[in-house]
C-alpha cells in the first residue's frame, strides 16, 4: 500500500501536526519508503496467531481504589505555557 | 594520584571503602573532565552543584560505615529520565523548558544507593534514532575516531609508564606504536549516544539508557562500552519519557561487564507505579560474573548471517563463539525463522505506540506552545516547531496504521509477527539453549552525516540485530570483542532467557575476559 497526498494530509492532521504545502511531497515519499518495507509482513502466515497482548505474560496488578495522591495542584501546573490560577489556559473551544 | 575518572566502577567504589579518595574528589575529577570534554557534546545539562552536594553527603554516609552499593559513584543520566527539579527533555524542542516535579523509578533507586548525578546526557528526540544525530541539542561525537596508520617505532621498546591502569591498554597494542587517526567524526550511535559516550570517554563511572529497538547495545557496540537491555518487565518504565510502551527498557551502561552488572541491580526491581514492572526478586548479577559456563549450550542463529554481512562482522562473531568454546560451552545452530520479519513489525508496532504516547505533547499542560487562533491550530502549530522530522514521520506512521481501515492489515498483523517471533525463541530455549550470540550491529561506527539520505530505512537497518530482542521482550547484552581494521571496537549481542540476565553476564565476562577491554585514545 502506499499514501497519495490527500492521505498524508489527513494523517498530518489526524496528528494533529501542521504540514506546509511544500513538505507534502517529501513525507510521501518517506511515508512511502516506510509502508514499502514493512509491506514484507504480507509473506508472513498469521492464520490463528494470536496476536501479542503482554509482552511479559502476568495477570494484570490491580490497586485498591483509594485516592493516596493529590493536594499538589501547584506543581501540577508547575510547566503549564498558560495557567490562571490553578487552571490551564487554551484558546477559547465554545462560542 | 591516579586519573580517578579512568577507575572503573568496582575500583572507583573499592577505593572510596579503603579511604583513597573521597567521593567529592572522584567527583570533582568527573566534573572537570566533563569540562574538558564539551567538544563531544555527551553531556545536555551539566548538574555540578547537586553532584558535589550529593558527593559530600556520600561522604558523610560513608564516615559512619552507612554507605550503599553505589555510595559516591558519579553516574550520568539519559535526558530521558525525569529528574525532579532537573530540566528534563527527551532531547525534544518540545519539552524544552520541562522541570519534572517528580523523580524516575530507576533513577531514585540509583540516589537511594548512594550514587551521585553528574548530569543529563544527549540523546536521539524522544530515543527515535540510531546516530544521536535527531536530538534537539546536535549530534553526540564519538570519542572514537578511525585510524588511518599505524606506525611501528620500536618494537624492542619495552612498555611504556603510561600503561598504569589496566584500561589504557588493549590486548595485543603496543606502547611503541603512533598511531595516525582520521579527524572525521563518529556517531557513537543511537539512541542513548550521550550514555556511551560519557561512558567511552571516562565522563562518568557508568550510565543509564533507555532500549526500544537497540538504544543501549548498539551504541554500546559503537563505542566498546558494556550495555544490557533487561528482560521486559525488569526495571520499572515510571518516569521515563514514554516511547514505544510495550518495547521500552531501561538499562546500564559500563566499562566493564562486572560493573554493568552492580548498576542493574540497583536499577532493577518491583514497583507498583509500572503495572508491567515484575514482582521478582533482583539477583546479585556481579556476582554471576566469573561463573564457569562449561557445558552451557549457546545457540548461533543461522538467520543472522544476513545478505551483505561485512567479513569482518562475520569474523568477529566467530571469533567470540571461539572464546565461548574455549571456556567449556557448546554451540549448536540453531533457527530462528521469523528474525527477517522483526525490523518491518518493529516499523509498526513502534510508531504506533509512538503515536500514542506523543500525543501527550498538545501545549496545554507542559512544554512548549505555539499560539494559534483556536485550539486545533495551536496544536497543530505547537506539534508542527514542536517535533524534529524523524519523530514527526513516526507520528505520521503510526497515526496511519492505527487508523480506519488500517487497523487489522498492519497493527494486528505486526502483533501476530511479534507472537511468531517470541515463539521461535521459546522453542530454541525449550530445545536446552542457555543463550544466544550474535552480532550486535552490521557494522562499525559510521560518520556523522553520512547516513541522511532520502530513505528514512537505511538508518532503521542498524537496529537489525538488536530489535528482535524487544519484540520478544527478552535481556540482551552488548560486549566489546575486538576492533575492525580502522581500529573502531565491534560488539557482540548475547541474547537470553526471560529474567536470565544472569548467564548473560556470566557469558559477557568470558568474552571480556578474552578479548580485553577497548579505550578511545583521548583526543578532545
């Protein structure tokens, strides 16, 4: 399979990731290259193959549900580029 | 006195006990050669006040007989591990300015034994490369650098008062030889390039890595340093910089086998925060180094004698079967029939979870935000200065084959390979293998700036080798064991069982043993 620029442009912004006119061409052809060589799996015979879920087989740990973390909104927003007082700041979503 | 930076750790932590020298002299000698050593560019945040802090309450520690394992041992950290109130930025432009309020596992586990940080290390963005050549900070150079002569002065000349320690020589070198070198710089390969570096070049004791696809063993190999990847599972991810989730393993790098093996045991073990860190208890790996491995069945993989091997990647793999040999183990050939097919899995199942995990990085709660008129733009701004091109074309990747449509024809079928491939090692196990060797890279380092071309591919096919041991989330170890004709060192992979770093260092230290240890002349 390989992507024409409509694609990468959608997946550009699936991404969320801004992309000039003039870097479409060049990711086409690296997206292209990619997709090339991890088309090498089609050979492969998956039939029933369970596909990989744990990597290390164990039972998933639970913890109990307590709240044992918090009161530390100030160094949660610590790194945050906008904040007012303890909330963080993006442009406005709702007209 | 001696050059405390060229101890190694074992020696460095031997001496501290005797009272040679104290912890704020073995790090203010790190310090100073850090300083002196910029032009390498290993180091991205130097931390010489919190490191001569943290040496003197070592100090203090060791005065009363209360020391740890690591007490007063300088080490350098991967930008890769949050550090509390230390920048912290996977070598992203986009986590430029992040101060972590909060402190890695495996790191803490390093400060709780008495080691002492001397600073973050470079890396590949987000460990995504296998030259250090992404990270937002430049390229790390190689303290290694290709000879072009070798003179012979005077071989009657008897050795020289510069053959001290036991590090400055390697096997078969004579002190009367000159030594011409090519000024042309090395990669020290990637993603952990800083790690190898600082740790070739004697800027610390030891360091952490982070592997994904071969981020620890193939620098490693680059630059005659000792790394191991740990079985999946082993060290807790908590506080690394999220990659590929079900690849990502923090490891060691080290002079030697012996102290590889005393820093992973500091940086191994159970944590609740990682829900796929493993209740285990962590062994005395040092203590496996020097074991006999006689009768131990080693397993060479037909399947790595790849199209396009160089002879001298094919020579030194034999001779390290050889040494193995020597030492009483058996080999046996043995298949592994789906290796061809673990790099493209690995092209899908890491971008992917890349994919994913990176998505964290939108401007609003950390890291670096370009405005936009409304929300999406400011994402799309702040991701497009935000990530360099490697990490941005893995998004892109790993965006299109998780989408609609996608899904079942490359991710699951990836996931399936994966399961195939961990099988083809569970039979070569059951079948009484103990371990695996091979090669740890396809070559010797390469320049910097030599492999950029169109295909993104060229540069995934170093990670050859080593990739196949994430997929199947098995340890893997790099061990120098010898040096190609221009005089880089060459590593090679030992591969084990689930949880068996053990003969893996038992099996290292009979090729260190072997054939010696390998030392950059200093040049910078």
């Amino acid at each position: 399979m390989s992507v024409d620029t409509a694609t990468v442009r959608k997946i550009a912004h699936l991404a969320r990731i801004a992309v000039k006119d003039d870097e479409v061409a060049h990711l086409q052809g690296e997206l292209n290259a990619i997709l090339a060589f991890v088309e090498h799996l089609s050979e492969v015979d998956v039939a029933g193959v369970e596909p990989m879920t744990s990597v290390t087989p164990m039972a998933m740990k639970k913890r109990a549900d307590v709240v044992n973390d918090g009161e530390i909104a100030d160094a949660v927003v610590a790194n945050a580029p906008a904040i007012e007082d303890h909330f963080f700041l993006v442009p406005k979503v709702v007209e | 006195m001696t050059d405390l930076t060229k101890l190694t750790l074992t020696e460095a932590r031997d001496g501290l006990a005797k009272k040679s020298f104290s912890a704020l002299e073995l790090t203010d000698a790190h310090l100073a050669a850090i300083e002196a050593a910029r032009a390498l560019n290993a180091y991205v945040l130097e931390t010489p006040d919190q490191a001569r802090a943290m040496a003197r309450a070592a100090d203090e520690r060791l005065a009363k007989g209360a020391g740890g394992p690591l007490e007063g041992i300088p080490l350098g950290v991967k930008d890769m591990f949050a550090t509390r109130g230390v920048r912290t930025t996977a070598c992203a432009r986009i986590l430029s300015n992040f101060v972590p309020p909060y402190e890695s596992t495996v790191t803490s586990q390093l400060w709780r034994d008495g080691a002492v940080m001397l600073g973050k290390l470079n890396n590949d963005e987000f460990a995504m490369g296998s030259s250090n050549e992404t990270s937002a900070f430049g390229p790390v150079v190689s303290p290694w650098r290709r000879r072009i002569e070798k003179k012979i002065l005077s071989e009657s000349r008897g050795p020289s008062k510069d053959v001290a320690g036991p590090d400055l020589v390697w096997k078969g070198m004579k002190t009367s030889e000159e030594e011409i070198y090519d000024t042309a710089k090395l990669v020290p390969g990637g993603s952990s390039g800083g790690s190898a570096a600082a740790v070739a070049a004697n800027l610390c004791l030891g360091a952490t890595g982070t592997d994904t696809g071969g981020s620890i063993r193939q620098p490693a190999a680059f630059t005659g340093t000792v790394g191991i990847k740990p079985t999946y599972g082993r060290c807790s991810r908590w506080g690394i910089v999220a990659f590929a989730s079900s690849l990502d393993q923090a490891g060691p790098f080290a002079r030697t086998v012996e102290d590889a093996a005393i820093l992973l045991r500091s940086m191994a073990g159970h944590d609740p925060k990682d829900t796929t860190s493993v209740d285990r208890a962590v062994p005395d790996y040092a203590a496996a180094v020097g074991k006999s491995v006689k009768g131990m069945k080693i397993g060479i993989p037909k399947e790595y004698r790849v199209d396009g091997m160089s002879a001298e990647i094919e020579k030194l793999w034999g001779e390290g079967a050889a040494m193995l040999k020597a030492a009483g183990a058996e080999l046996v050939e043995v298949s592994l029939p789906h290796t061809k097919y673990a790099l493209p899995a690995y092209y899908i199942v890491a971008p992917a979870e890349a994919s994913s995990n990176l998505a964290r990085y939108d401007g609003v709660r950390y890291g670096v935000r370009v405005p936009g008129r409304d929300i999406v733009e400011m994402y799309e701004k702040t991701r497009a200065e935000g990530f360099g091109p490697e990490v941005r074309r893995r998004i892109m990747i790993g965006t299109y084959v998780l989408s609609a449509g996608y899904y079942d024809a490359y991710y699951l079928r990836a996931q399936q390979v994966r399961t195939l491939i961990r099988k083809d090692f569970e039979d070569c196990f059951a079948n009484g293998v103990s371990a695996i060797l091979t090669p740890a890279t396809p070559s010797a380092a390469f320049g910097i700036g030599e492999k950029t071309s169109e295909d993104p591919v060229e540069m995934y096919l170093n990670d050859v080798f080593t990739v196949t041991v994430n997929m199947a989330g098995l340890p893997g170890l790099a061990v120098p064991a010898g040096r190609d004709s221009q005089g880089l060192p060459l590593g090679l992979q030992l591969i084990g069982r689930p949880f068996d770093e053990e003969t893996l260092f038992t099996l290292g230290g009979v090729i260190e043993q072997t054939a010696g240890r390998f030392t950059p002349q200093r040049w910078w």
